[in-house]
C-alpha cells in the first residue's frame, strides 16, 4: 500500500516538474538555441523509450558514436527517450520538432527487439514530417532480426553488429552527398527495391585499441544531461540506482542456446587494456562524481590475468569506486578447475579466497550469476553454455564462498540468480532431439532457487521464461511452420491485412512443406518469407512485428512452443518469485539490500518503485483455445515483474 502511493505521488510530482524544469534538450527553447546559436546538428541519435523505463541510464553503444562522430569533427547529439520523468509525453513529436530545429541530415536509432513496434510506428511518422531525413537502425533487434527490418520502406539502412566503423563510415558518405555502393561498408544493410535483394556484407569486428588509444570508448555528457541523470536517476535491476555501464570486454565463447550476444560482439574475447579502462573510470569519478559502475560483460571472470591485472591497477592507484557484475558470470569460475588452478599457479595466488578477496577490496560489491535451471540434465542438454559441469551443491558452496569472503571484508555483497524455465524440445543440428523441460524438471528448479536462498547463496532471485530469440539456437533450431507460428502469433484474424499473410503463410509452406526437417538451422525459408511480406506496406510489416514485443521475460510464456501450456507457465512463474519473497524476513532483506544499494532518499524511493512495477496479464487479451494461428490479439510491452 505505502509503494502504491508512493508511485501515485512520484507521478503527480514528476509530471509537474517535467512541465516546469527543462533538462538536456528535451525542452523546445533548448532545442532552438542550440540549433540557433552552435549550428546545424547533422547527425541525432535516438533511444526510443522501452516498455520497461526503469530510470536513467547511459546507452554506453550510442555514446560510443557519439564520442566518435565528434572527434571526427562531426556535430551530433543523443535524446535518449527512455529517461523517465523528462521525456515529452509524445517522444516521436518531440522528435520531428528536433530534427526540423536542429537541421538533422541523419537519425540513428538504437532499439530492441522489446520496443521495435512502437519504434518503428514513430519513425513512421518521423519520415513523414521529415521526407529528406535518412533513418539508420542499429543496436540488438536489427542486428539479429536484421530480416524483419529490410523491407520497411521509411528505413533506409541498418548497420549490423559493431557500429565504431561501419557508420561513422555511412555518416561520412551521406554528408559528402554520395550514395555508398552495395557492399562497400561492411556491416550497413539495405534493400535494393529494383532487384528485391538484400545489399551488404557482415563486418568483421573491430580493434579496440586504435579506439581506445584516443578515449573514444568513454562518453561524455553537458552539464544539463548530467544533472537529469543525478536528478532522475532510476534503479536499473539490481545494480541499484547508481547504474553506470563500463564495458571492458567483448565477446562471448559460449554456446548459450537462449542467448545471441554472440551476434553483437563475437565469440573471440576482446579485451580492452587495463590502463585505459582504469582511466576511463577515473575520469567519470572526477568529470561527473560517479563511483559506481557495472562492468556489462558476458565473460568478465574468464580471463583471471586480466582480472587481476584490473584490481591491483584500481587499488594502486587508490581510485575509491565500486563496481558490479550484473551482466552475470559463470558459477563454474568461482571454484576450483583446471583452468583456475593453472591460473593460481602462475600467479601465485594460493586460494580462491585471496583472488576473491582482492576483487572485493577493488570494489566489487555484487554479481549476477547465470544458474538457468535446477536441473543438471536442462543445464547439459538445454541451455548448454558448455564449461564446466558442476553439481547443485558445488554451485551453492562457490556462491556462499563469495558471501563469507565479502563479510570478512565488512562488505555488502548480493548475488542475483537468473533462473529460467519453460525449455522447448531442442532439435540438435547433428540430427538428435533433447526433449523438452518436463513439469517435474521445473519443479526442481523451484526447489534449488528456494534451497539458494535458505542457505545464503543468493539474495535476489530473477526468473524468465524461455524465449526463442532470433539469432539464438533456441530460434534456428525451429522449423519454418514452428517460426511462422510465432511471427504471426500476435496478428489478429480481423484485421484487414491478416489475409494477405495468410495466404504469404500457405506460400512459404507449400514450397518448403516437403521436408520441413531440413528448414531448421537455415536462413533461407525465413529469408523467403520475409522477401515475400517485404512486397506488402510497412503497415504490414510493423504488424508481424508486435511478435517481437513479445519476447520480454513477462509475455514470454505466450509464445507457443513444444512445452507446458501457457496458464502453467505463467502460474509458475508467479509461484515460484511469490514464494521465493515471502515472508517479514525476505521483505526486510530486501528493504535492506536497497538501502544499501542507495546513497540518497532518492534513491530509495526510486528503487521501490520499479520493485513495485508487476505486470497483470489480465490486462492482456489472450488467444482462445482453437484459435486459428493468426487469430492472436497484438501483445504489446509489459513491465518486468518484480520481487
């Protein structure tokens, strides 16, 4: 009751101050003079808003350009509309009136698969206030989904993985008032509507040490951008409301079934050099205060060397700042292995605990851990992460060693375990089948999160269920009907173009219903669905796009697949997170965990309210028993459900 007024309050007292106080450039006087008085500004970045404003956050990728484009003499600037508070109450009319008011030639645009309908209904109508404007996509969605993009007539590229060369590259061609050639900048994406064929080449990833050699993976914000975020920050997860992400690593060499980072960044790790990473650490500490930061890394525990490297840099140099690992890290790399034992060897480091030790003392104060399932055969033949395989046990005793390391320290220290369930069969590429996650298979996942919790391995516990996210095996491993299911799942019956991607539908299978086993793990049949909706309007296309807003932890459970039926997965789901937080006792823990997370009221206050944010699914049309595949009501974003 006491949060629910709290939200109440926090937004009458947030909306009068967002009519009142003007932030950054969101504010139209703003926009004019800086248009006015420093020139035009040719190039605008943009942050849709997500359906999950969780507070104020950097968008570390966007940045990056940012400080790129401008050493390279290029005026941009970033309206990042996933601010709360601050962004206008129409962001895409917000939009048009910056780029008219600043003389924008270039808009990029990073978004999410969570947010790709409603970004792509904007910039609909962003295209149509502002014809000569070039629309340039990047970031997640049209990095793995890059398919469902190419034939939207108001996009004009889409730049695939890492953008650092790719579009300043593009930017560069565009002002000089050319046109670049097919294929000639590896990573930018078009279609070519004369030969209806998809024009580019993927990029190979990048060097970080030219980049880094001149801070331009570090980014910088005015004096106003920094005040909205010290003013407004949010609780971003667990992190707290200190959220600030640094990335010291790229790459991932895991195998992850559900997991498709490996898109973005590779599966070769990168590291970027100590010296300037400790660098740019220390020049947010003294340029804008900031001591807290999340390393954002897939694979930070991987490379010990690098990792102790990193801390003796911190501590000699007596930087005060703490940091976490809320990306996640693997369990197996907390504990005694080969790999680590060779590490201690050569380094003369005798225990996990003195490595541990040193981690904390440079200031680590918490991790998230990817544990996935109870169950050892899910871990194995489901999520198959690949690495060591360790026991249910052995997982508890490392993650309770890093707690009893951390209160030696005197040191508040949380563990978050991600959890999932709802595993579909997994038809394997060498011909075999893993059968799906059985109903007894997710029970054991429930009773490992609550044995983690009782005996103090973890403090925070997220729980997701499985999505199939393009570029992952979870999604190539399905047959094209299996795919088509899910990408029309949200199109109603009644809705005037649902015809025509019926009949698109009966197409693609006819040509390839003879052997639908041979269409998993290949582009080809989805490529030639979408060759096929690309000839419809981009109402059409934004249309199949509502399945991809579908694919966030809460609405998860909706998508068909080989597994139990939705109203099971759902129910367990809240089953499992209700009695994971129940009890004074949790609910004090938790109280706790907050506050210590917080410098300020504030603070406080502002991760209360994203732990208050649930998500109902009555609030949500559900398809009927024997709805015909097209007959699904659209699903539209929701907010994480929180503890």
């Amino acid at each position: 009751m006491a949060v629910r007024s709290w939200l109440k309050v926090h937004g009458l007292v947030t909306e009068a101050l967002a009519k009142r106080v003007s932030f950054g450039m969101y504010d139209g006087r703003n926009l004019r003079e800086r248009g006015r008085g420093e020139g035009a500004v040719p190039v605008l970045f943009a942050i849709p808003p997500m359906s999950d404003v969780n507070g104020a956050l950097p968008h570390p990728g966007v940045r990056v350009l940012q400080t790129i484009l401008r050493h390279d003499g290029v005026p941009c600037e970033v309206l990042n509309y996933n601010l709360p508070v601050t962004h206008p109450r129409d962001p895409f009319d917000h939009l048009i009136e910056a780029v008219r008011e600043l003389g924008v030639r270039i808009l990029g645009v990073s978004t999410y698969s969570q947010a790709i309908r409603h970004t792509l209904e904007g910039l609909q109508r962003v295209k149509a206030a502002c014809p000569d404007l070039v629309i340039v996509l990047g970031g997640p969605h049209p990095t793995e989904s890059y398919l469902s993009l190419m034939g939207v007539g108001f996009v004009d590229y889409v730049c695939r993985g890492e953008a650092e060369e790719s579009f300043p590259r593009l930017v560069s061609e565009i002002l000089a008032g050319r046109t670049p050639a097919a294929g000639e900048i590896p990573g930018v994406y078009r279609y070519n509507r004369e030969s209806r064929e998809i024009e580019g080449v993927p990029a190979a990833f990048i060097d970080l040490e030219p980049f880094d050699a001149k801070a331009l993976l570090r980014y910088h914000f005015s004096r106003d951008e920094i005040r909205q975020y010290r003013l407004y920050r949010g609780a971003h997860g667990t992190a707290g409301a200190e959220y600030w992400p640094v990335a010291l690593v790229r790459g991932c060499p895991y195998a992850c079934t559900f997991c498709a980072a490996y898109q973005m960044s590779g599966k070769k790790l990168r590291y970027r050099k100590v010296q300037y990473v400790v660098d740019d650490l220390a020049f947010y500490l003294e340029k804008y205060g900031r001591r807290q930061f999340t390393f954002v890394d897939d694979a930070f525990t991987e490379n010990y060397e690098y990792v102790v490297e990193l801390c003796r840099e911190i501590l000699r140099r007596g930087l005060r700042v703490y940091w976490t690992t809320d990306n996640g890290i693997r369990y197996e790399t907390l504990g005694r292995g080969k790999r680590l034992d060779a590490f201690m060897k050569r380094s003369g480091v005798e225990t996990v605990d003195e490595l541990i030790d040193l981690m904390i003392r440079a200031g680590w104060r918490g991790t998230a851990v990817g544990i996935e399932s109870g169950s050892e055969r899910v871990r194995r033949d489901l999520v198959r992460k690949g690495g060591a395989r360790l026991g249910n046990d052995e997982i508890i005793d490392n993650l309770r060693n890093l707690k009893r390391v951390a209160k030696r320290r005197r040191a508040y220290f949380y563990v978050n375990g991600f959890m999932m369930a709802g595993f579909p069969r997994l038809p394997l590429k060498h011909g075999a089948t893993a059968p799906a996650e059985t109903e007894e298979e997710m029970e054991e996942t429930r009773r490992f999160t609550l044995e983690m919790r009782d005996r103090g391995a973890i403090d925070i516990m997220n729980l997701s269920m499985v999505i199939p996210l393009p570029g992952t095996d979870m999604w190539s491993c399905l047959d094209i009907r299996e795919k088509l299911r899910v990408l029309l799942s949200c199109v109603p019956a009644d809705h005037p173009e649902a015809g025509a991607l019926e009949k698109i539908r009966e197409r693609v299978l006819d040509q390839f219903e003879g052997d639908l086993e041979a269409t998993r793990y290949q582009e080809e049949p989805e490529a030639t669905f979408w060759r096929y909706v690309y000839e419809l309007s981009d109402d059409a296309q934004i249309l199949v796009m509502q399945s991809y807003d579908a694919f966030n932890a809460d609405a998860a459970h909706t998508i068909a697949l080989d597994r139990p039926a939705q109203s099971f997965l759902w129910e367990f789901r809240e089953s499992v997170v209700a009695d994971f937080y129940a009890g004074l006792g949790m609910k004090l823990r938790m109280l706790k965990h907050v506050v210590l997370r917080s410098r300020s009221l504030q603070d406080v206050a502002a991760y209360l309210t994203l732990m208050a944010r649930k998500y109902d699914p009555g609030e949500k049309d559900r398809p009927q028993p024997g709805a015909s595949e097209l007959s699904a009501s659209p699903t539209r974003p929701v907010s994480p459900a929180q503890p």
